[in-house]
C-alpha cells in the first residue's frame, strides 16, 4: 500500500480526528484538506474542485434548511394564535 493511499488517508483521519468531527460536512472538510494537499497533479487539483463543490452545496442546503425551519415556525405560530 502506498504511503498516500485512499486508504492510509481515511485510517490516518479517524485515528487522528475522531468521528466527533464528522458530525458536519465542514468538518470533514477540514479535516480532508491536508490529505488532499499531499496529492499528486492532477488529481488533487479534482479533489480541491470537488470538495469546493461540496462546500456550495452544503452552504445552499443549510440556507434552505434555516428557511423551512423559519417557514416552520411561522406556520406553528400562526396555528397557535388561530387555535
């Protein structure tokens, strides 16, 4: 297996970060960003593209998931007064 192998990567983020910060796409971000550094061209050039990508994404589901929550709540608020 080869130092830098996929494999060698994940073992070394558990035993280093623990499951504690992968309770976030951030912090799995985080803590794959040094792993993806050590990459060859191109593929860490990929690999920095697709975890930004992945950064978007997480940022845009966030976004919508605080504005059903408010949407959530103002309906709550509103069956209550009714009610």
């Amino acid at each position: 297996m080869a130092a830098h192998s996929p494999e060698v990567a994940i073992k070394q983020l558990q035993s280093q970060h623990g499951p504690q910060n992968y309770d976030t796409i951030c912090g799995v971000q985080r803590a794959l960003w040094p792993y993806i550094n050590l990459l060859p061209e191109p593929k860490r050039t990929e690999a920095e593209g697709l975890l930004v990508t992945a950064y978007v994404m997480g940022s845009r589901m966030h976004a919508r998931l605080v504005e059903q929550k408010r949407a959530l709540e103002s309906t709550d608020a509103e069956e209550s007064d009714a009610g």
